[in-house]
C-alpha cells in the first residue's frame, strides 16, 4: 500500500500529462500548464525547505558533536542572517538583503568560479599527454579553442578564429549532436520505464 | 573606498587562499558563502513561489485547487520521521510522474528528432565547402552513435565505427575544455581587475 499507491499516482499523473501534451483543447492546456508551471515549483519550493531544515539539522548536531563547530556556525549564521535581513527591512533594490547579496554572496561565487581556473589548467598539464592518437586529438582541439580565444591566435592568423570556429560548429558539433540524441533516446526509455512501474528507485527503501 | 568593497576584497583575497592550500580563512569564507547562498535561495523561493503562487493565490483570492500542491508539499516534511517517510513518495510520485510523461514527447522531439533532422540536410545547396561539412557532421553523429552502441562486439565495420567515433568525441571534449577554461580565465580576470582597482585601487 505504500508502495504500490504512489506508483501508480505516478503512472496515473504520468499518463495523463503525455495524452494533454497531444492536445490542443484549453482543459488540456490549462492542465499542462497548472501541474507543469504551478505545481511543480510549488513542491520544489517546499523539497528546498525540507533541504534547509535539513542543512541547519545536521550542522546543529555537528556543533553538538564539536566537529568543525565554528564552520558550522559561520554557516548557520550566514543562512539565519538573510531571512532576518530579508523579513526587517525587505528585499527591494539598496536594503541590507541585497548588500550581503552584491557584497558578500555574488564576490564570493564568481571568485570560487575563477578558482576553478587554476585547478582546470593544472588537471590539463597532468593530464594531457598525445599518448594515443585520440589523446592527440583531444590536445590538438583544446590548444585550438585556447588559442582561437586568445590574441595569439588573431597574431598567427587573421583565419584562425574562423577555422576553430569551423571545428567546433562542424566536427565538434557533430559529436554532441550524437550525446544529445543518446540522452534523448536515454531520457525516453528511463520515463517509459518510470511510468510502466519498472524503474521503482524514487521510492526509496521500505522503511520497518 | 566604501564598506562594501572593502567586504567584497576581504572575501575574495579568503577565497583566493585556497591557491596556496586549504586553510581556515578559506574555510570559514567557504562555510560563510554556503549558508548565504542556501539563505538567499531560502528568501526568494519564498517570496516569489510560495507567497506568490501558493499562499496569496489561496488565502486572499481563493484559489482552493492550490490545496492539492501544498498539501504535497507537507507531506514532503514526513521525511524527517521513520513512521510518516512514506507519505513523501506522494509528492515524489507526482513530480516523478509528471516530469516522465512531459519528458517522453518532449525529448522525443528536442533532443532525438529535432538533432537528427538538422543533422540530414541536403547537398549541393551551397558551396563545396558547405558540402563537405555537412559529410563530415553525418558521418560525425553516425560514428559517434556507433560508439555507443553496445549490444555488439565492436569488430570489424563497427570496430572502425566506433573507433572514428572515438575521434569525433575527443575534438568535441577538447574544445569544450578550452572553451571553459578561457571562460573561467576570463571570471579569473575579473576577480583581479576589480582587486587590482577597486580594492587596492593600484590601477585605473
């Protein structure tokens, strides 16, 4: 009963949402859109809740345990500190809010993101060794787009860009062509699996 | 120089430590940054979902049919007792089946037919050389599939296949590594433009 119900709610609503994907009546429609715009973000909203409560639960108990307790708490007061923020004085354009969001989150971010710079580059030096052919391939294709984005490669040759610009819409292209159709025809079997009560994974292990 | 800046410059030279190795100022920039993000997410899926689709739309308008998807969305807080877990499947179950039966027509047309029709042009449309990039994008798509099939022993034709295959993916992994690597480079530079004038204000 608990297993059995939710799967076929999900088979049902499953179902039903692929026959009104076909139709053009506004029941239909409003169907497609009420469950598709409404619903989900609805219940997304609230699985981030779960996650938020969650996140403060555990590192609750960390502190409680005395592991990484002031990490824990620099987290909890950070994550604590924007609601209050938000709930005092709003979220309009110049309250406190959005001075932590401009000045604390968005510096922080982009500067983890440009880390990833660093340890990009040193992966490639450790990694990138024209082994194999393939390996040669995958060197000579980098060095392509690394250069074509770089004033070198307009230095070397005014054509330089249009030719990298070539492998990737062309060659390049061609390989992620065949990805995506993979991962469609991958996505597809995965929801026929879903709906049919094969693939049953979401429900989780039956709790004694 | 104004106080945000100041914040903004402190916070990134903190990241910035991790180049060396990881340390606690890295640490506590980084515990800092996870529950701000975690914080504002938590403020704007408040505000602009659950106020504005769910709770205004249901108390002030009326909108009773807005029970069903906050009553899903309650009963995904059952997880965190043993003996109500089971009632999370519901709202699990609707956005599992949901996201499968919009997932089938959608994917079917988006990323296999639609991929394939524009990988199926006609020749001599164009130049030559239009020509012979469109051979080359066919063949492409067809080696690279042939890799990824695996119900066969890839020997003799398919062996080649595949192998070719294995080409086109290398040129497609390669220039989507330097690609990202120039964007990172190029957020990189930001980060020090604005240490380097903002912050420090030794240029500009």
């Amino acid at each position: 009963m608990r297993r059995k119900f939710p799967q076929l709610v999900c088979g049902l609503i499953g179902l039903l949402l692929f026959v009104v994907y076909f139709s053009r009546h506004p029941i239909a429609s409003s169907i497609n859109e009420t469950v598709t715009r409404e619903y989900w973000q609805i219940v997304f909203a609230f699985a981030l809740l779960v996650g938020v409560v969650s996140f403060a639960k555990i590192n609750l108990q960390g502190i409680e345990r005395g592991e990484d307790r002031l990490y824990r708490i620099i987290s909890l007061v950070g994550l604590i500190s924007m609601p209050v923020l938000a709930l005092i004085w709003g979220i309009g354009t110049g309250s406190p809010f959005m001075w932590v969001f401009d000045n604390v989150q968005v510096p922080m971010q982009s500067t983890v993101f440009a880390l990833l710079a660093f340890f990009v580059a040193s992966a490639s030096l450790r990694g990138f060794r024209a082994r194999s052919g393939p390996a040669f391939i995958l060197l000579l294709a980098a060095m392509v787009a690394l250069i074509s984005r770089s004033d070198v490669g307009d230095l070397m040759s005014a054509r330089f860009s249009d030719f990298a610009e070539w492998i990737r819409s062309n060659p390049s292209m061609s390989a992620r062509r065949a990805i995506l159709i993979g991962i469609g025809l991958g996505s597809l079997t995965t929801s026929l699996r879903v709906l049919l009560g094969l693939e049953r994974t979401w429900l989780g292990k039956e709790s004694k | 120089m104004d106080f945000g800046t100041l914040i903004a410059g402190i916070l990134t030279l903190a990241i910035f430590t991790f180049l060396y190795r990881d340390n606690p100022i890295y640490r506590a920039a980084e515990s800092l940054l996870i529950g701000v993000s975690i914080g504002y997410v938590l403020v704007i899926t408040w505000t602009n979902t659950l106020m504005d689709l769910l709770f205004h739309p249901l108390f002030r308008r009326g909108d009773w049919p807005l029970v069903i998807p906050l009553l899903l969305g309650a009963m995904m807080f059952g997880r965190f007792y043993r003996r109500t877990g089971w009632l999370s499947r519901f709202p699990m179950a609707v956005l599992i089946g949901s996201g499968a039966g919009v997932a089938i027509p959608a994917m079917l047309d988006a990323r296999t037919l639609r991929q394939i029709s524009a990988t199926v042009t006609p020749l001599f449309a164009g130049s030559a050389w239009a020509d012979v990039s469109t051979i080359i994008v066919l063949a492409g798509v067809i080696t690279t599939l042939s890799y990824f099939y695996f119900s066969r022993e890839h020997r003799g034709a398919l062996g080649f296949s595949s192998k070719t295959g294995t080409y086109f993916l290398m040129l497609f992994f390669g220039t989507t590594f330097g690609y990202t690597v120039m964007s990172r480079m190029s957020t990189f530079i930001g980060r020090v433009e604005f240490l380097l004038t903002d912050f420090l204000r030794l240029t500009g």
